[in-house]
C-alpha cells in the first residue's frame, strides 16, 4: 500500500492487447481514457477497451506500418499516418475513413489536433511539418507547409493555449513556431531528437534523443532544467511522456523496459521491464494510475 502522499505507479500487468500482426507502433488513450487505440507494422489500427483487456474493432486502409495515432476530444474522429505517405480521418463508429489527406513525400511520423480539433499537423521523414484545415470543405491537400527541419520531424505538437506549435528533428533542434507573433524560435539541443512532450501546466518541454538523455527545458528561455538518463535510446523512436500529475517523466528503452524518473530529483525512481525488445510507444491514461506500453514484440499491455 502507498504510503499517505505518494502517488503509486504503475508495476503490474492488467491486460495484454494482442491481435496485431507485426510490431506495434503506436499506442494512444482516447480522450477521457475510457478507450485505446493502437497502430501497427501490420498496416491496421485497433480500438481496445484497456480496462478489460476487450478487441472492440479494427480499421484497415494503409498501404504500410500505422505510427502515429491522434483522437479528437469527441472521440468520434481519430488521425493516423504512416509508412505510406498519407493521414487519414477515421469515423471511429463506422470504421471507415472520412478522408485521406496527401502532401507528404515520406513517412509520416507525428499528428496532432490543435485544442478545438480544427486544424491538425503533421510531421514527416521528408523534413516537412504540414497544417491541415478540417473545416475545409473536402480540401485534402495541407493549408500550409513549413520546410524549416533539415531532418526527419519526429514530433509536432500543439501547446493547449494555442499560441505554439512545437517540431523536434531528427537534425537535434525544438523549432517553436508562435502563432500570435508570427515569428520562429530554434533551439539547437545538438544530438538527434526523436520525441518531445509538453508538461500539462504548458511551463516545460522534454525532449528525448539518440543518446540516452531526456532533457526538461523552460519553455520560453529554453533554459535547461533537468537531465534524466539510465535508459537505453541509441538507435530507435522510443517515446517520453509524464504521467497525468506531471511528478514522473518516463520513456521507452530498447531494452524493453520503461524508466520512470522523479521530474524534480532527476533520479530513477521506478522501471518496469514491458517488452521482448524495444518500447516503441508509451501513454499515460489522463486521471487513473494506468500505462499503456507498446513493444515490437506484436503486444500492447495495459499497467495498472
């Protein structure tokens, strides 16, 4: 039993989502949490109930590997992109795609609706980061494309005020583009970047790269804060998240464990040894004590 004070992380398996046919790419709570969605080398997304471990449907239309998934707030809607170039719009009911969306030349790695679920970005292998109008009528070619990475974007994402967009590279620089200003910020970290995270308060940015570091920067000032390091990041995607109090920040390892480390005290607090090879894909249910993991081992699970 937890001691008075201290929130409990997860450490105990309570589902193991099985189905997909190849390494999974991506896992992703709904909004609320009260489902899951994952995506696969396999080409197919599934939808899950996470909390009894139930196959609820499958959504089959990529011509390649699913590895980025993002759910509206409505839950009726999700986006995916892959290894085929393309997003798509899923009716989550029917399981059928509302719209295929073409601008990229290369994988798409990244997707993320903006608060209002109107406008969606994407980031690409082909170093581009592409805006999306959803309330454009039948208009599937992207409103606008920044071509400012001079590497893969491994990651876009939208600040909940609204007032950036964030794109981390594969060539080691956090761009933040200030929509109200209209003006660019480049922050060169200098080790190939493949994941990044804001903190719920939208104060601090962590950025995980390829060599073994996850970095907690100011927003702002991009002063640097805290450095986190025990896990294994050399070559892969792995993914860094914080859990739904902001206490712990956590990632993947290729050697299948996920590291959960105090934000504060910068130390390895907890791991939890999730898959046979590398976690590609982790995220923390937004108010439970609840992880799910995703692993090139086939499997998705569900920590509680």
């Amino acid at each position: 039993m937890p001691l008075p004070g201290i929130v409990p992380l997860p450490s105990k398996v309570a589902h193991t989502l099985k189905g997909h046919e190849g390494p999974v790419l991506c896992c992703r709570f709904s909004s609320g949490g009260r489902y899951a969605l994952t995506g696969s080398q396999d080409r197919n997304v599934r939808l899950w109930n996470p909390h009894n471990g139930a196959f609820i449907k499958e959504y089959a239309g990529h011509a390649n590997g699913v590895h980025d998934i993002c759910v509206v707030k409505e839950n009726d809607k999700f986006a995916s992109g892959g290894a085929d170039k393309l997003v798509w719009l899923w009716d989550v009911e029917k399981g059928k795609p509302i719209r295929k969306f073409r601008g990229h030349q290369d994988q798409v790695n990244s997707l993320a609706f903006n608060k209002e679920d109107s406008l969606l970005i994407t980031g690409s292998n082909d170093r581009m980061v592409c805006l999306w109008d959803l309330r454009a009528d039948r208009k599937d070619t992207p409103t606008q494309v920044i071509t400012d990475a001079k590497d893969s974007v491994s990651k876009v994402l939208f600040t909940d005020d609204m007032s950036c967009i964030y794109s981390a590279s594969v060539d080691g620089c956090i761009r933040e583009y200030d929509l109200r200003k209209g003006q660019l910020r480049v922050d060169h970290v200098g080790h190939a970047l493949v994941d990044l995270a804001v903190t719920r308060d939208s104060n601090c940015l962590l950025a995980g790269s390829l060599d073994s570091t996850l970095r907690l920067f100011e927003r702002g000032s991009a002063e640097l804060l805290a450095s986190y390091t025990g896990h294994t990041n050399t070559a892969n995607k792995t993914e860094c998240i914080l859990t739904n109090t902001d206490a712990h920040v956590l990632t993947g390892s290729e050697d299948g464990q996920v590291i959960f480390y105090d934000l504060v005290e910068e130390k390895q607090v907890h791991s939890i040894q999730a898959h046979k090879g590398c976690v590609a894909s982790i995220d923390y249910h937004p108010q439970q004590v609840c992880l799910l993991t995703a692993g090139v081992d086939w499997v998705c699970k569900v920590w509680k």
